[in-house]
C-alpha cells in the first residue's frame, strides 16, 4: 500500500511528492534540492514536464517566462541553455522556495523568481512561455496539489486566454496535456485564436500525452507532426 506521506500519479508505484520531508535527488548528473509538497523532477516525465532535448534547445536567446516551476529544473536548464532571461512563478510558496534554493546551488543568479497565479504577478512579453500544467480533472483540497489537479481545466482554459498577452511578436506557448482532453483544449485553443504550429504524440506509463507549441500572431498554417521531439 502506498505510504500516507507520498502521493502516487495515475496509481503508478513511483512516489512523485513527498508531503513531510525535503529530499536531495540526482538528476541529468546534477543534485537538486525537493521541498515537502513540490513536484520533484523524474527522468520518465521529461518530456511531459517539458524538458526535452528539443525545448531546451529553444529557449537558447530567448526570453523565457516558466509558468508552474516547482522545483526549478526546468528554469535552471533554460538558463543553462544560455536563455537569454528567463523568469520562474508558481502559485505554490514552497515550489518559490525551492526554486530559489536550486538557483543558488546551481548559480543561475539572474532568473527572478514570482509568486504568482498563472500570469497575476508577471509583466513583460516573452519569447517561449513554458506551461505544463496539472493534467489530472479533480477537484483540490490543498494549494500543493495545483501540480497535479486541474478541475474542470479552468487552469489550461486561463492561461490559454491570458498568455497572447504576454508573447512577443513571434512568440511561443508550449503545453502538454493528455489525449483525452485534445478534442476539448484544441477547440478552445483555436476558439482564443491562436494556430498550432507543433504537434507531438507520446504514450508513457503516466497515459498518452499530446505536446504542443501554439502561437498568437504567427502566419503560418500548418501543424508539425514528429515521432520524437
């Protein structure tokens, strides 16, 4: 049986979030920090918490904003990538805290760290807006289980709405989300206007998962379909 203290993804026997004890863990050959309650990086989820090989090397030059950083690997790479600003919010004060811990360890020293619901707190327009949000419909009972729960997708619809705001003119929003939800999230995606101009299937033992990156005012009209990123 599962511990109380962890809490399981999709009933899969890998303890994703440690509710009591901060942990340090080894990943890409790197130590990071994980604080109780913050989503902790796991290679087998890469892609679905956006890093990948590809994405990594697109924030190369880039202004990144990094939307849901938890522990802050996804920020740290980008700055380690040679993004040329990058900016880290989550709405969790502990995934903050984390976040912050890590960039020291880690002396990515220029990135700002936010406290911030999806875009309250941001300002400025970016290149690449990074946001893998929780993919699992159920309704919350605590803040930390922001990373995993999105009820009724009010999250992906909001972010989806606000971030043209947000884009540089040539800019970029890359999403993750199951494919049980694509006929749903893609409808609206185009109703908010924006075009798909990257799209990637992937099955793991979490489900299978669709990646996409949409734009707001590019004139491109067509969708790139890739067997691996």
């Amino acid at each position: 049986m599962p511990h109380k203290k962890w809490v399981y993804m999709n009933k899969l026997p890998i303890p994703f979030i440690d509710l009591e004890k901060t942990r340090v863990v080894t990943y890409r050959g790197l130590e990071w920090v994980v604080l109780p309650t913050v989503f902790p990086p796991f290679p087998s989820l890469d892609r679905i918490v956006g890093i990948s090989a590809r994405n990594i090397e697109m924030f190369r030059g880039k202004d990144v904003l990094d939307i849901g950083c938890g522990s802050g690997v996804r920020t740290i790479l980008a700055c380690m990538s040679g993004a040329k600003s990058v900016v880290a919010s989550d709405i969790s004060l502990a995934a903050c805290k984390n976040t912050r811990i890590n960039l020291i360890i880690h002396e990515c020293l220029d990135v700002e760290v936010s406290h911030s619901d999806l875009f309250k707190n941001i300002s400025g327009r970016f290149d690449c807006i990074v946001a893998y949000l929780p993919s699992i419909d159920r309704e919350l009972e605590h803040v930390w289980q922001n990373s995993i729960y999105d009820p009724d997708f009010v999250i992906h619809k909001k972010l989806i709405q606000e971030a043209k705001k947000y884009l540089t003119k040539n800019g970029k929003v890359h999403l993750a989300f199951l494919e049980s939800q694509e006929n749903n999230l893609m409808k609206f995606i185009k109703k908010e206007g924006y075009r798909v101009v990257y799209e990637h299937k992937e099955s793991n033992p979490s489900g299978n998962w669709i990646f996409v990156d949409i734009s707001f005012t590019t004139t491109a009209d067509y969708i790139k379909k890739s067997s691996c990123f």
